[in-house]
C-alpha cells in the first residue's frame, strides 16, 4: 500500500470491515498488491549448495535402511532451506539424489512429469525408456520424457548414484499430475542400446520423421563423451564474459529444449578465468562435473568441487571464477518461461 498510514480508527474500521469480508472467503487487493505484483522478481527461495563430500554417506545410509523395491525410487531430495516440506529445490523445480545398490531394480511406472538425470557417482547401473536401455555413465545427461515407461536397474557391483531433476512442482502447480505402474518390474528390451542415439541423435532423423515443437526428443541419452569433446573442442576459442563456452542441450529435430518444461546447459570455465555477473528470471540448478570453482551469488561464495550441487534462484546475480578448469551441467525451467513470453535476463 502506498501514501500515508491510516489514523488509528480508519485502521480498526478497516479491519473490522476484512474480518466481515474474510467470512465470506474475500479479501483486498490492496493489502497485499505490492507482493502479487512485484517490481522484480522476489523468490522465496535461497542460494544453497550440497557439497557431495558430506551428502554422500548420507546417500548411502539410505541403501542400508531401506531397498530400491521398497521405496521403489530411492531418492534423498535436495530441499531449498527456504522451503522445506514442499520437495522443491526452486518453486518450481525438483531435485533429488538417487541410489541403486547392485542387483537391484527400481520397478517401471510411468508419469505425466518429466525427468532428467545427470550420472554422478559409480558404474553399472542402466536406466530403460521406452524398451531400451542405456548403460549410466558419469556426466551423462539421460531423460525421460512425460508419460514414458521407465526403470533403472544396477547390474554390476558398486553402488550407483544419480541426480534427478524433475518439473514436479509445475505439474503440481497444474493439478495435471497421472502416474501407474508397469506390472512387470523391468520392461522387456525392444530396441539394442545406442538406437534412439543412432536414429535421432546423429545429425540425421528417420525420413518420414517429424516432430511438433513441443515434442519431446527420441533421444534419451547426451552421453558424457560427447559433451565434453564438444566443449573441450570450443575451449580453444574466446570464452563468452558472462558464460565462459556454454552450450545448451536440444532435440536435434526441433531445435528446443530436450523436453518442453526443462531446459539444460552443459559449460566450460577455462582456467583462471572469471565470469562477469549475470542474472536470469530462471531459477538454475547447477552441479559441478569436472574441476572446481567459486560461484558467488549475490555475495555469498560457494566452492563448489566436482558433484556438488548448487541452486540459483530466479533473479540472483551470480559468477563464476575457475582455478582449474572447471565445467558446469545446469538446468532450469526456462523453456516454460519464455513459452509464456516470461524470460528475461540480464548481463551486467
Ligand atoms: O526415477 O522415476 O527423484 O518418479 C522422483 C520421482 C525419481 C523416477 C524421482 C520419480 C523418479
């Protein structure tokens, strides 16, 4: 509320007259209008980082106290300290650590979320969509888009953990959430591994295959050796002020984000060198996959080592500074936003 403070009596009038209108399940505007209607973003969220180093043995105590086929998916999620209780790491974006021990599945189902995993830690494990598998390698960026069927499973002999992003909030926010499970653990193999990476992932699409915008892409893998052989070959350029070389990942047919709600970045901080502030209306999860560097948000410094996780929320002006060279993966909801014409950015 603007102007001047009430005199006393108009201010107990005033709150006569919203307990009278409470009752009837209404309130005013103007009370709160500032806060619906802000000059720039506000998020409730904070700047957190999870330092793998110590989430680690937590993870792992999980796979002691409870099996995959129990929980059946055996996820630690990673809350915001801002908003606890509500399994968000931004409003709206989820993120969780996973853990399959070997020999163990986490049984098919399928969801009207999407998801994104990123391998972080250990050898083995698979996860399956849509009746082909693919081998979990670290620093491979694996999804599995809304509505398809899927199971990770663990065939080899260590312990298997990965991150997993996913859009759970906004499908929540949209009361437009469906789930069932297969009735079967694990889907029967229909297709050899490497055959959606071969057919749509490899500048080249089946010849009568079109996709709409909003599809998402038959390719389910980016996997690591790739990412990091395009960014190691573009690092020999001028790095970006504000991005040092940063890529985004996309649906080879279309162009747009792997998936319509997640966008995800993959980036390379040269050694030595220091990003200028940027900030953008996407909240951003980051995770650090091969050096390490300093990120500071808004004035606070993260150090941030390889596995580690950090969350930008929306509007926070933030920059990197690499000692080695260091490269980030991300993730964000901004294919939402600027499909709603919302995004914005800025560059300092
Ligand atoms: O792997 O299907 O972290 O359905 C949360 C919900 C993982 C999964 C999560 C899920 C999954």
């Amino acid at each position: 509320m603007t102007g001047h403070a009430p005199d006393p009596e108009s201010r107990l009038q005033r709150k006569a007259y919203y307990d009278r209108i409470g009752a009837d399940s209404m309130t005013p505007l103007w009370e709160v209008l500032g806060a619906l209607v802000p000059h720039q973003p506000r998020s409730p969220a904070v700047a957190h980082q999870w330092a793998y180093a110590d989430v680690r043995d937590r993870v792992m105590e999980a796979g002691r106290l409870i099996s995959a086929a129990e929980a059946e998916r055996r996820v630690l999620i990673l809350e915001n300290p801002a908003l606890r209780g509500q399994s968000c790491i931004t409003q709206s974006l989820y993120a969780g650590l996973q853990l399959i021990l070997p020999g163990e599945v986490a049984p098919a189902h399928r969801h009207t979320q999407s998801a994104l995993r990123l391998v972080l830690d250990g050898e083995g494990a698979y996860t399956a969509v849509d009746g082909e598998r693919t081998t979990m390698r670290r620093g491979d960026f694996i999804i599995t888009p809304a509505w398809t069927w899927h199971d990770h499973g663990n065939t080899g002999n260590e312990p298997v953990v990965w991150l997993d992003g996913l859009d759970i909030p906004i499908v929540r926010f949209l009361d437009a959430g469906f789930a069932e499970k297969s009735d079967s653990d694990f889907q029967a193999v229909a297709r050899p591994e490497g055959d959606a990476l071969a057919r749509y992932g490899s500048n080249m699409v089946p010849v009568d295959f079109y996709q709409e915008p909003a599809d998402p892409t038959r390719v389910f893998v980016y996997p690591w050796e790739r990412t990091q052989a395009s960014l190691k070959a573009i690092a020999g350029g001028t790095p970006d002020p504000h991005f040092g070389h940063k890529q985004r990942y996309v649906n080879p047919a279309t162009g747009r984000s792997p998936m319509p709600t997640m966008a995800a970045f993959s980036q390379l901080i040269p050694a030595g060198f220091e990003t200028r502030p940027y900030r953008c209306t996407d909240g951003t999860v980051y995770v650090c996959l091969a050096g390490s560097a300093e990120v500071s948000v808004e004035g606070s410094t993260f150090r941030m080592a390889e596995n580690d996780v950090l969350v930008v929320p929306s509007w926070h002006s933030h920059q990197f500074r690499a000692g080695s060279e260091a490269i980030f993966f991300s993730y964000s909801d901004r294919p939402v936003q600027q499909a709603l014409g919302l995004w914005r950015e800025h560059r300092a």
